[in-house]
C-alpha cells in the first residue's frame, strides 16, 4: 500500500458550505436524497455546535496518530479534518493540543472514527469534535498512513474535498461537485418545512396535510369509540 500526503487545493462552492451550515445535517440529509449520513456511533463531545466546512482525510492505523501529526500542515481556514483508522480503533487519537494546533490555522473542528481525550479541555476550547468514543488510551506515532486519500467514516465513504456537516444530530458528507445542488434542494425544504410548520402552529393535524386518514383506512385501521372497546373486552 503507498503511503502518501497528498496536497491537494480541490474545495466546494464556498457558498454552498455556507449554507449547508445552517440547514444542518438533517435537511442536508433529505436534500441529498437521504445519501451521506454516517452511522450513529459518531457523537459530539458538546452539545450546540454546528460546523460545516472541506473535508480534509486522513488514513491511521489503529493507535498510531502521526498522520493526523501530518495533516495539519495541509489543513487551511474553514476545514474539517476528517479521520478513519484501517481498522476499528477506539484509543485517544486526538486531544487538546492537536485541537490547539487546528485553531491556530483556522480549522472548524474534527470528525474521527476513534477515540478522542481531554474533552473537559476540549469543551472549554469551545472545538467541536464528533468520535465515535472517549477515551483517555493513548497513541504512539511509529506507522505510515495517508493524508487527503479517500476515506471511510462510520460506514460512509469521504473525499478530500467533500462538504462536512456535523450537528447534534449526527454527521452526513456531501460531494464536493454536488454542493450547490443540494444547497438549493436544502433551501427549498426548508422553505417548504417553515410552511408546514406554520399550518401545525395553526392547528393543521399532519393526518391531514399529509393526507394520511386514506392511508390508515388502507392497512384497516378503524375508528371507533372507548365503548365499544369495552364491550368487546372479556369480563
């Protein structure tokens, strides 16, 4: 396998990250055709925090985080550095000081398919982190990986380049190429969404914005009164 750190200055449509941001990751979600979302095991440190930003990748072995050592020299302002291990790792890959480092050239936070430690520091730092756990094991830095290769995280795949968006409700990956699409799909739903809230505040049953009673009525779903319940009800 070649171990390689690519430089690389691909980027989405810094509009469309922009406003990927503040959809957050279930709009995005839906937007993109319910495509993206990695698997629920990746969980912030902090509730709150919403970031999206360009995907910087970086490939480790299990225990070993001199290639996240590495990537933070490719990393500029607005990214998201972005971490999967060759096999399942939960060790404390990544702490305050590397959290130190990333702030220092701009970098939005860290997604990692290992483990992170001193999340009080972390916390106080105010730099989102999404990991799949916590964990105070620590790494040694003897083994070659690769940085901005394509990776994958919680089960979905991540190029250097791609859209990151992370919230509490989780993470979801967007191609680099497909960013201003899913932008105006996001911004149409959520247009749409804002209407429908709307009609609930006002007292609109979804049953019926959606046109559900038909589909009840469908699967047999009866309608009938606590009496007649009860009556049927062994004494």
């Amino acid at each position: 396998m070649r171990n390689v750190v690519v430089r690389s200055t691909a980027a989405p449509n810094p509009a469309a990250v922009s406003a990927l941001g503040r959809f957050g990751v279930s709009t995005t979600h839906e937007a993109a055709g319910r495509t993206g979302l990695a698997g629920p095991v990746l969980r912030p440190i902090y509730s709150g925090a919403r970031i999206a930003g360009r995907a910087v990748t970086v490939l480790s072995h299990p225990g070993d985080n001199l290639m996240i050592h590495a990537a933070i020299e490719q990393c500029i302002a607005g990214d998201i550095l972005v971490v999967a291990t060759t096999s399942r790792s939960t060790d404390g890959m990544f702490g305050d000081l590397f959290a130190a480092a990333l702030q220092a050239r701009g970098v939005r936070g860290l997604v990692t398919d290992a483990g992170v430690r001193d999340i009080a520091t972390l916390k106080q730092m105010q730099f989102p982190v999404w990991s799949r756990a916590v964990h105070a094991q620590g790494t040694v830095k003897n083994t070659a990986g690769s940085v901005n290769v394509p990776i994958v995280v919680a089960g979905v795949t991540v190029h250097p380049g791609d859209v990151v968006v992370a919230d509490d409700d989780g993470v979801v990956i967007v191609p680099r190429t497909a960013a201003p699409e899913v932008a105006a799909a996001a911004d149409k739903r959520e247009a749409l969404e804002a209407g429908k809230r709307a009609q609930f505040e006002s007292g609109v049953l979804s049953l019926d914005l959606y046109g559900l009673r038909a589909k009840l009525e469908s699967l047999g779903v009866e309608y009938i009164d606590a009496a007649e319940l009860d009556q049927g009800s062994p004494q």
